[in-house]
C-alpha cells in the first residue's frame, strides 16, 4: 500500500490542539503519511502562549533534508515560522528539492490574539515563500498585513486577495471568520474569485482552525485534488470537527480532530 505523504514545517503546540500536533491529526484523518519539521517548541494551551523556543537554522534544515533525502512529501504546509533566518532555510530547502504543493499559512496572529512571527519575519515570508507557494492561506488580519489594504467588507476581501495572488504569483484563501460574513472564505486562483459558503457554528473552541484548514488543504493537493475541490473538502471536514463540539481547557479550546474515527482500536475500555 502507498499512501500519498505531506509534509507539515511548524511549531509545536504542546497543548495539543494547533500547530504540528493539529496538522499531523489532520493529515491522518484526511488519508495521508504526516510528517514534520517543526520550527518552534512552544509554551501554550487554550487560553495564550507563555513562550517560544525557536530551533536553530541548522537543525530545522537537518530535519527537512531527512524527511526528502528519504520520503518525500505529494504537499508541503508551513505554519508557524517565527523568525526570517528559519524562513529562508525553508524557501532555500523547498527550491533545492523542486518542492510541490507548498501551502503557505502565514500564522502571524493565533486565535487566542497571541502574536507568533516577528515582524522581520513577515518581509522574508513575504519575499522568498510565498513566490514559491501554490497557496497562501491568511486570515483578515493577516491579509490586511500581506496586502496592505484594510478589510472591512466582502469587495474589500477580494481586492486583498487579489492583491497577494497578483503580487506573489500564488493562489490566495482569505478566510473569513472574523466577523465580516458567516465564516464564508474566498479563493483567489488563476485570476478567479471563487466564495466558499460557510455557516458560522456556534462553538467557542476555534484553536487551530486555521493549522487545520491548510492542513486538510495540502492534504487533498497531495491525493490530486483541484484547488478548488481541495478547499470544499477542506472546509467540509473543519466544519465537522467544529460540529463535534469538543469542550477542553478554560480558554479557546480544540476541536475533535477524530470525529469520524471508528474502529477497534478506538473504542474505550467497557470496565
């Protein structure tokens, strides 16, 4: 059996709800080989992150050598990366190795309002990976920042998105979850403006929406979906954990990653 592999670059969320920790359940769930470089180690849970602890440039590159030198990734999805020195390892390593499928979530913001990227980092970001990318995946904050254009309606979305595509050469999701319209997202690609109805659920627990959103994205890339195909499914699937209604810690909590797993050895002890 050969499943299609993808690659996750990001830090760690110890909690266990955003980050590498929600990528790699994503991509499982989703029907692909997880694997990780992560960037960062990360003191946080629900309710913020304390601190950060940035891997070396030489460590990280280590990582992703032995991930392509051995198994490598259909798709590649990069999060959280809080510094440029660790972004330009990244794009340098991505071009070597003729990279595919490169999602880019420009995790500058967590759900929480905890800053995550060094504003040096949004330059190089900006600079070297997201002209390599086939996707960039922002919120409005973070398309705001991208395109330098504020955001306080639907046409403003589009023109942002419109934007970052022209500017960077890429495919654009803005993701519209915060408060401007019912969690409906737009995709910018191949000169197109394409909505993606969302129904706004009323859960709380939101941390790492947006990991697992580009997560799930790469994934269906990586199986040989269209752009397009591989957003509807990606939503379907977020829109579902978010409906499992998992209720953990006392801040913003996670969502139920395994909503649909069944099976044997998923069942609880009956004792």
């Amino acid at each position: 059996m050969k499943l299609k592999t993808v690659m996750t670059v990001a830090g760690s969320d110890c909690s266990g709800g955003a980050g590498i920790q929600a990528d790699l359940k994503t991509m499982t769930m989703n029907g692909v080989y997880a694997m990780s470089a992560i960037t960062a180690l990360t003191a946080q849970n629900t309710t913020g992150v304390r601190s950060i602890l940035e891997v070396t440039p030489e460590f990280l590159s280590d990582q992703i050598d032995m991930i392509f030198e051995d198994i490598v990734p259909d798709a590649v999805k990069i999060g959280m990366v809080a510094s440029g020195k660790l972004i330009s390892v990244i794009a340098d390593k991505l071009v070597k190795y003729g990279a595919k499928n490169i999602i880019v979530d420009p995790v500058m913001v967590s759900t929480s309002g905890s800053a995550l990227i060094k504003t040096e980092a949004t330059a190089v970001l900006a600079e070297k990976l997201l002209p390599i990318s086939s996707l960039t995946t922002p919120n409005i904050p973070e398309a705001e920042i991208l395109s330098g254009i504020k955001i306080s309606s639907e046409a403003d979305i589009e023109k942002a998105a419109r934007k970052i595509g022209e500017t960077y050469g890429c495919s654009v999701l803005v993701k519209g979850g915060h408060n401007i319209n019912d969690a409906n997202d737009l995709l910018w690609t191949n000169g197109r403006s394409t909505w993606f109805a969302g129904k706004r659920i009323d859960n709380f627990n939101t941390h790492g929406t947006g990991c697992t959103l580009s997560s799930a994205i790469a994934a269906n890339l990586a199986k040989g979906f269209t752009m397009e195909e591989s957003v509807k499914l990606a939503k379907e699937y977020i829109s579902a954990a978010l409906l499992a209604m998992l209720d953990l810690g006392s801040g913003s909590g996670p969502m139920n990653h395994a909503f649909a797993l069944q099976g044997k050895f998923s069942q609880e002890s009956d004792k």
